[in-house]
C-alpha cells in the first residue's frame, strides 16, 4: 500500500471517528448518565462544583465509548495497512516507520468533524450545567446533594426539570427595554376606536 493511500485511510477513519464520537456527544441527556453513576464517589471526588461533576460525568461517559468507536474505525483501517505493509514486526521492540506515520498522522490531523466536536463538546458542557443546577442546584449555589441520590436511586418519583432558557438578540433585548419605558405603558386600547 503506499503512502498516499495510507494516508487517505488514516484521515477517513479519522473523520469518521470524529464523527461517531460527535453523535454520542449530542444524543446523551445529563438525565440518563445521572441515573447510573455513583454518586459517593462523584461527590467525594468533586462535591461542590457543578461544573466538575457534570465534566466529569461526560468525559467518562466519552471515553467509555472512544474505546468502541476506536475499534470500529482505526483498527479495521490499522490492520489492513498492517496486512498488506506487515507493519508491526512480531517483535516487541521493532515498530516500523508504517506505525510511526500513523501515529504521526493521528496527531497531526485537525478536521472540521474535530473542530466540530470541540465546539459540540462546549456545548454540552454548558447544557449539563444548566440542567444539573435547573434540579439539584440550591438558590445559595450549593448541590441538593439529598434530592440528587434520591434521583439517581429511581425510588422516589423525582421530576426531571429541563428548563429552556430563550435566547435573544442584543436588538430584542433593547427593543424591550425601551417597550418598558415611561410613557410607553399599554393600556390595552391601542388599535380600538
């Protein structure tokens, strides 16, 4: 196989592994990972940090699929270019120059589904953390670490609370702060004769 062909392989798997990781990223609710964590060890290791728990709770949540997802793209791509260049040697301490372009292309590769993914990794980020603190969070900042445990034990019947918060425009922003102003009060005549 040569080199350009290698290398094309490479970036296809990488891409598609960007792209699987993408989806899993953006079809997990902060619901359904609460519901099968440890929370002992989830409020030992990070007790009063929304922001950690939720990075936490994800970052394992993704890992744990990367190994699959890894699996099913790099190692198909891998081990045909190790059938055809018989790239790995059967001893340990040889690693051929096949390998080493690989992992060199690995790290090198900057696509648009990596960037996406970056973007969509923020995201989520910040979607868990408003949700997370929407139902466990107290006014005072503190975790409802009580009401948490009993969400995640499934025993007590807990509302999942996923507030949507609206997004507007600097524009509609102003535009209502100036429907507020003296003068401007509706009286609810307006068009009536």
């Amino acid at each position: 196989m040569d080199s350009l062909t290698i290398e094309n392989l490479i970036r296809q798997s990488f891409d598609e592994f960007y792209r699987q990781r993408l989806l899993k990223l953006t079809g997990i609710a902060l619901s359904d990972l609460l519901r099968k964590k440890n929370l002992y060890l989830l409020c030992a290791t990070h007790g009063s940090s929304a922001s950690k728990i939720v990075e936490k709770l994800l970052a394992e949540y993704i890992s744990s699929c990367d190994e699959k997802i890894f699996g099913q793209t790099f190692l198909e791509a891998i081990a045909s270019i190790e059938r055809e260049d018989i790239a790995f040697s059967s001893e340990k301490s040889h690693v051929s120059y096949e390998a080493i372009g690989i992992i060199n292309l690995m790290r090198n590769n900057s696509t648009h589904d990596r960037k996406e993914y970056d973007k969509e990794w923020a995201k989520a980020l910040n979607r868990f953390e408003h949700d997370f603190l929407n139902n466990f969070g107290n006014p005072d900042g503190s975790i409802d670490w009580e009401k948490l445990l009993r969400y995640n034990s499934g025993k007590d019947n807990v509302p999942w609370v996923s507030k949507v918060i609206p997004v507007t425009s600097a524009e509609d922003q102003e535009d209502e702060s100036n429907d507020d102003e003296v003068g401007d009060i509706d009286d609810g005549t307006e068009g009536y004769e």
